[in-house]
C-alpha cells in the first residue's frame, strides 16, 4: 500500500492507495511467462466461440447457450489479462533519467493503472451480471 499525501485547502490530506504500477509491475512479472499462452488461450476462445455460436438455433439446449457464453467471457478475461501483463511488464518511467521524463511515465502509468484498475474485473463482472439477467 503507498500512501499519498497531498495539499486540500492548506490541510494535509493522507490518501491511501491499493493499486500503484509497482503492484501491477510485480503482478505482471509474476505472471510474464503466461502472456502468450493467454493470448493463444484467448483466440482459440474467440474461434470457438464463433464456431458453437453459429450452430445455436432455436432448439438450442440452454446448456449450450451458456457454455457459449462462458467461453466468450473467458477469453475476453484471457485477452484482458494479457494486455494486462504487457503493459506493466515493463515501467517507462524506471528507464529514464530526466526528471521531465520521469514525471510524464508516470503519469501515463498511473493513467493505466486507474485504467487497469477498471478493466481486470470487467469480464467476470459482465459474466454475472449474464448469468443473473438471463
């Protein structure tokens, strides 16, 4: 956990902050040797996913429906996961010298994080929300 401390109204204000790109930077590198085995997991969803959504018909088995469904879901997460790694394998911002440049990595990966940070759950959210709708 970093904490943040910044000036509101000349009060000191602490702010405390669970995802920081240092988090993710360390998640993404645990997680480094999996990127492309999740990219591959998450065409091969996409394909076969296309593939059972073409023979759903009228008579179709709910059963089906629904492992349709999962399996789209599962590789938008796979795919998001992915992106997810790739991004944050890496900070900009530890390459650089110029403090200019330091402080504009940073703010683009904080940009991320928050972006990330929004991302990551949203497949398995949109995948329960499915399963409470329909």
């Amino acid at each position: 956990m970093v904490l943040i401390i910044t000036l509101n109204e000349d009060k000191l204000t602490k702010m405390k902050v669970w995802l920081t790109p240092e988090i993710f930077n360390s998640v993404a590198l645990t997680a480094i040797s999996y990127r492309w085995k999740l990219l591959a997991w998450s065409l091969g969803g996409f394909i076969l996913f296309y593939l059972l959504q073409t023979q759903v018909g009228t008579q179709t088995p709910a059963i089906l429906i629904w492992l349709t469904i999962f399996i789209l879901f599962s590789a938008l997460q796979a795919l998001v996961f992915s992106a997810f790694i790739f991004f944050f394998q890496e900070l900009a911002s530890n390459k650089v010298q110029d403090k200019i440049w330091i402080r504009f990595y940073r703010i683009i990966e904080w940009c991320e994080t928050i972006l990330f940070g929004f991302i990551l759950p949203l497949p398995t959210l949109l995948f329960i929300y499915a399963l409470i709708v329909i």
